[in-house]
C-alpha cells in the first residue's frame, strides 16, 4: 500500500478572502434605535447563515433512491449527483456572500436570475430544486421511492417568510431546476442513458489480453459508450488514460508480476484486508449506494460534523458532483479504448486456473463476481481521487475523520475506519481493489492519476468571490 503513497499530489491552495462592507446612514441609525425589540425587522436570511438540513436531507435520500434505482450503475450516478448538484449550487448562490454562479463557463447553459430588490427564503427554493431535479433523473423508480421524494419534498416546503417571498422563493428554485434538466436533455449520450446499459449491438475486440466477459455470470460490456458523455471541465485529452502495461505471459514481465501480486494478496486475505476490500466495495446493486454516490456520503459526513451553512454544502455537493461525472466520462472513455482484461481471465490463464476474485455478493450468493467491462482504469480509483482532490481544496490537506458510511451493516464488515486525509482515503479505496482481485495495480495508479487531475480542473473554476 506504501507504493500508492508517491501518487498524492501537492494540492494547491488559493487565498480565499471575502471583503464585506456595512454603511448604516445617520437617519436609519436613529430610526433602528427608535423602535422596540417587537418592531425590530429580522435580518433576511442568506445562503451563509441557513443551515444544510434541507440540502443533506435530500441527498441522504440520493442515496437511498440510488441504491435501488434500475441502471444506476457508477457512472451514470455520477452524472446526475453533477446536474443535481449544479441546480442546487445555482439556486442557493445569488444568496450568498461567498460563491458566484459558474453557469456562464457551461455553453448552452442559461440559469434565470432572482428578482432584484426582492426577498427569497433560499432553503425553500433548494427544495424545489432539488425536487424537480429528483423526478428528473429519476422517473422510473419503484411507486415507493417516489412517494419518498414526494414526501420530503412536502415536509421541507414550509418556509417561514411572507406567502409572497415562498412563493417568489418556490418558483426561482424550479426555473433553475427546469433550464438544468433542459440543459442536460441536451447531452444525448447521457440524457436516459440507463435504460441502455449494456447494449446488445456492442461487441467487443478479440485479442490476446483483450477483455471479454466474465465469470461467473458473463454480461454484457457496461455503458461501452460513456465515453461520449457531456463533461463540464475535462478535454479529449484529459479522458484518454496513459498506455497500460503491454500483454505478456512471461513471469519476468511487470504485468504477470502485478498479476502474482494479486494472486499472493488475495490467497488468502488476512481479516483487516477483507475488512478494506468489503469496507470500499459499494459494488452491488441494492445492497448499498455504488461507488461514486459513496463520495457524497462521505461529503454529507463533514457537512454534517462541521455543521457547514448551507451555501457551502451545495458548494461541496456541487464540485464533488462535477468531479465524479467528469472522471467517469473519462475513465469509461479510457476502458473501451484499451480493453484491457480482467485479473481474473489473466491470472487462471497464467497462475492458477481455479482462482477467483474475493468479490462475492450477499444478495445473490454470487461468489467471485467481477464487474462486467474492462479493468483498466480502476473506476473506484478515478471515483475516489476526484473527490479527494475537490474535498481537499474545501476542507484542508489535514483533514482527519471517521467514515462510517456503513456502519451497523451485517451483510459485511461495515465497521467505520479512521482516516487522517481524504488523499489517504483515496489511496485506501483504490488499493482495495487489488485485495478483492478485480483490478491490477496499474489500473489503481492510474485512476488515481486521472482523478487528481480532473478533481483540480474542477478546483480552477471561479466558485468563489
């Protein structure tokens, strides 16, 4: 695991400095210290002085609708935590002192602007945001979890201002709602893109070292054309990963030695290395959350424990979201370009033909599961650097925690770990990986590359003022 270390890379730290300035005329002066405590009019509430309850409520729910919801598979997850997080972010900023809408960086994207003059109950307009954007991403999920979004929508919608300023407040958060869903209809890649999958008219190449399906139930290639989804801030460039190792059955080759590495770590795990295999995995479907919602729960987790208002939650939300889009473009884009093939066809042809990975599911009592598309990037890796590399530009390159994301489950060992930094979560969660046998540490270092850089191209974008 030492090997990952020399893969963090320096994050840099821009001085963030907000100048306020408070003119009070002689006549108001006079005219505030005139009135009772009864008369005194309260400060209108902004983005800065809310609190996140509305905003980690509703991706506590993300969440659990995620869990269950039919073709939700990593990346496609990822897309919408990005738009929802955008509409969010874009109906809370002009309520704040302390972000600025980045919009204007998207082409195509037009967000309408609040009412001058006028007041807005930001908490209120999140929650029709959030709403809309909800039914959006997720109109085919079962009768019961949109009654929980319906639910919570009804329950946050009581604001505490004015019938004017709620209904003002209301109809802002669903205008940005409705221009972000139309802005995202606009990706024809993405827009519906889990009810195709795995595409029966996608065949993949032949060849030695070339990925095919695998055992033991053999599907179809996973969303073989996600590379061609809309990103926000990665180029052509930044989608394409490094050339992996070249194919070779010679045990003096680096590939069959990342080969017999895996083979030796996993035969067998000790308990603390099936401990982080389980602990990261988020692999299958409707047991947890998949591997790139696992980083908003993660976010949620320090929202939570720093008690963070409300406009740097959407913030955090927003950026972590990008991040985990972008990075999933990018490595799906990088995986059907090499098609390199899983451990597990490598190391029954060259080491041992009975071997099989250390992933199982609980659900189906599936042993030696592999996720069904090529190994090379690790998504795990390029999920989890993207948002360390967001993460650590929010929160500090020291920032230790708990996650206990699944504590309390019973189906694996969910017992939370302790971190000293988000990097040091990321490098964690990519070696995982290689103790569960489902990716070469080439994939790892590699999408861990790959998510540093585009989690700091996300950083680079004028959030702040």
């Amino acid at each position: 695991m030492n090997a990952f270390i020399h893969l963090l890379t320096k994050p840099t730290f821009r001085i963030r400095k907000a100048i306020s300035y408070c003119f009070i005329g002689f006549f108001a002066a006079i005219a505030l210290a005139c009135q009772s405590p009864k008369q005194d009019v309260a400060p209108v509430s902004t983005g800065s002085t809310i609190d996140a309850s509305v905003s980690l409520q509703w991706m506590d729910l993300f969440l659990l609708v995620d869990r269950y919801a039919p073709g939700y598979r990593p990346p496609v997850a990822a897309r919408a935590l990005a738009y929802i997080g955008l509409a969010a972010y874009e109906t809370v900023v002009p309520g704040s002192a302390n972000y600025q809408s980045v919009a204007y960086k998207f082409s195509g994207l037009s967000i309408p602007k609040p009412e001058a003059g006028k007041t807005y109950q930001w908490d209120v307009a999140l929650n029709e945001s959030y709403y809309l954007m909800m039914k959006g991403f997720f109109p085919h999920v079962s009768d019961k979890d949109k009654a929980k979004i319906d639910s919570l929508h009804t329950k946050l919608a009581v604001g505490t201002g004015s019938s004017d300023d709620i209904s003002r407040s209301k109809k802002f958060g669903q205008d940005v709602a409705t221009a972000v869903i139309a802005y995202a209809k606009t990706d024809v890649a993405g827009d519906g893109a889990y009810l195709r999958n795995q595409p029966a008219d996608y065949v993949p190449p032949t060849g030695p070292g070339k990925w095919q399906p695998t055992a033991p139930d053999y599907s179809r290639a996973l969303l073989p054309y996600w590379g061609k989804v809309r990103t926000f801030v990665a180029s052509e460039t930044d989608k394409i990963a490094k050339e992996p190792l070249n194919y070779s059955t010679n045990i003096k080759s680096t590939l069959f030695a990342q080969g017999l590495e895996i083979y030796t770590a996993t035969t067998p795990l000790t308990n603390d290395e099936k401990w982080i295999g389980e602990f990261w995995s988020d692999d299958i479907y409707q047991l947890t959350f998949e591997p790139a919602a696992r980083w908003i729960a993660v976010a949620s987790e320090v929202i939570r424990k720093d008690k963070v208002p409300l406009d740097k939650a959407v913030y955090t939300f927003a950026k972590v979201g990008m991040g985990l889009s972008d990075v999933g473009v990018a490595c799906w884009n990088s995986k059907y370009i090499y098609n390199v093939e899983r451990p597990i066809t490598y190391i029954q042809r060259t080491i041992d033909p009975t071997w099989r990975t250390r992933l199982n599911n609980p659900i189906s009592i599936m042993v030696g599961v592999t996720p069904p598309f090529p190994a090379y990037p690790s998504g795990h890796s390029c999920f989890g650097a993207a948002a360390a590399e967001v993460l650590t530009d929010i929160y500090g390159a020291s920032y230790a925690m708990t996650d206990r994301c699944h504590e309390g489950r019973t189906e694996f060992n969910g017992a939370p770990r302790s971190f000293n930094s988000f990097y040091e979560m990321a490098q964690e969660n990519a070696y995982s990986r290689v103790l569960l046998g489902v990716h070469y540490r080439m994939d790892c270092e590699e999408g861990l590359r790959m998510g540093y850089a585009i989690g700091r191209k996300v950083n680079q974008l004028p959030w702040t003022k």
